[in-house]
C-alpha cells in the first residue's frame, strides 16, 4: 500500500455530487426531506443510508467501478384499532346483532324555518 501521509484526501462531497451524474445527491436531498417530515409528523426515527461499493475494473490497472443504493427507512405512524361485533356467522359488524334496530329516518332539509315573533 503506498504512502499516503503527505496525500490530499479529495473531499467526499465531490464525490458523492458527481455520483452517476449528480442524481445520487439529488436523490439524497428529496429523501432526507421526506425523511424529515415524516419523522415530524410521526414523531419517530427513521434512517437513510447511502451505501458506496467500489471494485476493480477487470483487466484495467488503476480503475475502479464505484456503486451506489440508496434506501431509507421511513418511520411508520401508529394505526387505530377498531371494534366490530360478531355475528352468528361469524362476520364483523359494527352493530350489536343482540340488538333490535331502530327504524331511523332523515329529516328533510328543504322545509322553511318557523319564524318566532318577539313579544313587544
């Protein structure tokens, strides 16, 4: 391995802006974004990992092939329970099967209101 105190190490920034053409910055912009908010609105943590492989290029001295995947675990929100009643068939219903029905009806909208005239 050669040498390397004396070396310029090449910020990663630049790298990583150049990845496949600057789309990997891009898109790690957006995520982190989206991340953000849904963190907030969740008020759970959440991650994104950037993952950078690097091999050599077959039978070319002093190349290598740089990959990328970028994945994000978004935080999931808390989901209701809810009721049901059972039936005899085994069925969820909202309603008490145990329990007699009322026969409701609307009420019409389309009627005037009465008028309450003020006592002098």
């Amino acid at each position: 391995m050669p040498d390397t105190s004396d070396a310029r190490t090449r910020p990663f920034a630049d790298v990583l802006t150049e990845l496949d053409k600057g789309r990997v910055h891009t898109e790690l912009s957006a995520q982190l974004q989206d991340l953000i908010a849904r963190v907030v609105e969740t008020g759970k943590g959440g991650t994104l990992t950037l993952t950078i492989g690097v091999k050599p290029m077959p039978k070319a001295d002093g190349l290598v092939i740089v990959t990328n995947k970028v994945t994000t675990k978004q935080p999931e929100a808390d989901r209701a329970d809810s009721i049901y009643f059972v039936d005899g068939e085994n069925n969820l219903t909202r309603n008490d099967p145990r329990q007699q029905s009322l026969p409701l009806r609307g009420i019409p909208t389309d009627t005037q209101p009465t008028h309450i005239k003020e006592a002098l």
